[in-house]
C-alpha cells in the first residue's frame, strides 16, 4: 500500500495511490497519516478497503511528506563503505547517530532553500523507515515488527556548516526545506526486503549517484536495534540510513555543491521518485 498525503504545507489530507497510479482522497476514514494511524491494527484495516470506492482526486496537488506528525529524524552516518571512503573515513565499527530537526521536513518536490551565506550544500538520496510501533530495547530479530513501512529521502547537508563549524553535524543537516520525503510512504508488506533496494540521484540531469541497500554496513533489523537501545523511537519516527557514494563532497577531480538553479532528481525502487530546484534563501 502506498499511502501520502496531498495539498497545501500545513493542510495535507490523506490519501493513497491504488493499484492504477490513481491518487485516492482518505480524508473519509482518516484524519492524517501519522503516528496514530500507523499500527499494524490501522494498515491492515486499510489494506482491506477497495480503493476502488475512494474518490478520486484529479489534476497534479502538491505532495507533502508522506508522514505528519513526525516527532524525530534520526539519521545513520557512512552506512556504506563507498562513501565512508570517499569522505576519507574508515567504516565505522557501530552505527554513527545523528539527528535532523523535524523543521526540516518538507515535500518530495518542493523546492530546497540554500542557507544565506552556505557554499556546500550537498545532495545525499537515502532509505527512510518509518516507525509504526513503539521500540526500546528491542532485538534485531523483533525490529521489523515496528517498522510501518519505507520512504524515499534526500539528506540534503550544508558541508560546510557540519563538519568545518565545530560540534556535531546537526548544524549542517538541519536548515529549513532539507529533508524532502516521499512521495509516498510504501508499507512494509510491500518491501519484502529492504535491502534489495536500488538507489540513484541525478543533478542537472547527470547520474551523480548509483547504490543499492544490499551494501549496507549495518542492516535495516541493526539498525533499529541499535537506535532503541539509546532512545525511544515512537510511532512516526524517521531513521534516515545513510548514502551511497556520490554526494558533491567526493566528486572528482574536486567537490562539486549545489547552487540556486539547479535541479536534483532521485529515486528508489519502488518508493518513487522526487524532483527538487534549488533556491537561495
């Protein structure tokens, strides 16, 4: 199931995308998507309905984050070796936790804000897992059971303010606009595995990045696990699982960043794709 939620910032209305590529209005059943909607109970009640006898809704609404109510973004760093080597790291030995303020949050199209006075604002496509159920202390054998589903992310990073600034790298990840999910949250009955999923991202329409999931250093049940250990994740959290290679900061033969014009474009298999301009401000 692919549920999403369509209109203005602030006035989303539920929805889900039926078996033809059709949007369907939820708003009849549901007063969002987001934690209290997110139980296997409510899925598996909405996976039951013929979406056939939603209405539809016709002509191109905006699309917010598929996902409201969102209460933390905790992100996984160099989670792929590749990109570990490119931004000159060594594989961590655990999970590297940071996180994202949840301002940061915004549609899978709307355009992406560069900070006044930013010079290396980066491009990062990702897999997002949305919590559905609460997990603390959890085991990796039990950490898909709280996972509601998955979205497609860009971890969009202002290199110079997170690792030249000092502190840790929240400064850098956490500006307005830069952390677009979506299009749509796919549930995990879906995903039979999440690490069989392909990643690419695009800049002015040059392939920049090219991964897969099966490259992993910690798995999707690791990471989770691992999460709970140091914090509650409650339903509607996001974990962001780090990026494959190809993020400006390790193009060669220098970095490259992105500038107001420019036009990002990622995708995932099936989570969809996003299309982002980069404005300044």
């Amino acid at each position: 199931m692919k549920l999403i939620r369509y209109g203005q910032p602030g006035a989303e209305r539920p929805g889900l995308v039926d078996a033809q590529g059709t949007l369907r209005d939820l708003s009849m059943l549901l007063p969002d998507i987001g934690p209290a909607q997110l139980s296997p109970r409510t899925l598996s009640a909405l996976g039951a309905i013929d979406a056939r006898r939603l209405p539809a809704v016709y002509g191109t609404p905006r699309l917010g984050s598929p996902v409201g109510g969102v209460g933390k973004i905790v992100c996984v760093g160099l989670n792929y070796a590749d990109h570990a080597k490119e931004a000159g790291m060594q594989p961590p030995a655990e999970p590297v936790l940071f996180m994202k303020a949840v301002t940061a949050l915004s549609g899978p199209n709307d355009d992406v804000r560069i900070p006044p006075g930013a010079t290396k604002t980066d491009w990062e496509v990702e897999l997002g897992i949305v919590i559905g159920t609460r997990a603390r202390h959890v085991s990796e054998a039990d950490a898909l059971a709280h996972v509601a589903g998955y979205v497609l992310a860009n971890d969009v990073s202002e290199r110079a303010w997170q690792l030249e600034r000092g502190g840790q790298w929240d400064k850098g990840k956490s500006y307005d606009t830069f952390a677009p999910i979506g299009p749509w949250l796919v549930t995990a009955d879906e995903v039979p595995d999440p690490h069989a999923i392909d990643l690419w991202l695009e800049v002015n329409g040059q392939r920049v990045q090219n991964g897969s999931t099966r490259n992993f250093i910690f798995g999707v049940p690791t990471v989770v696990s691992y999460i709970s250990q140091f914090m509650s994740l409650e339903p509607g959290d996001l974990i962001l699982t780090g990026t494959p290679a190809g993020v400006g900061l390790g193009q060669k033969p220098a970095p490259w960043f992105l500038r107001s014009g420019d036009v990002v474009r990622l995708g995932a298999t099936g989570l969809g794709e996003q299309l982002q301009k980069y404005v300044g401000g």
